[in-house]
C-alpha cells in the first residue's frame, strides 16, 4: 500500500518549532524527517538547505 503524500501550511516559526521538538529525538529515528523538511521548506523560499553540522549524528 503506498503512502499518500500530506501537504501542510505551516509558517516558518512553525517549521522551525516542530524540527526544534524532534531534534529532541535520537538522530537516527529523524535526520532523513529532518532533511526532507529542510530542503521543502527552503526550496518554498528560495535559499540552499543548510550544510550539515561537523559531527552531527555521531550521539545516536
């Protein structure tokens, strides 16, 4: 069964709060969540996704 997409209108200070309330969560149950939402969102607005940072995902 394929999954259907969800679109949904957040504005960025929401974004922003959701990716802070899973960046609570073990890196690797999120990072690929995280990176998807990353690169919609600044495809929206027009900026590169940011770089990830040195060392990140190495707790999990």
């Amino acid at each position: 069964m394929a999954q259907e997409d969800i679109v949904l209108k957040l504005t960025p200070a929401e974004i922003n709060l959701v990716l802070e309330g899973i960046g609570n969560l073990p890196f690797i149950k999120v990072y690929a969540l995280v990176g998807k939402i990353q690169a919609q969102a600044s495809a929206q607005i027009g900026q590169e996704p940011p770089a990830p940072a040195p060392g990140a995902g190495q707790d999990g």
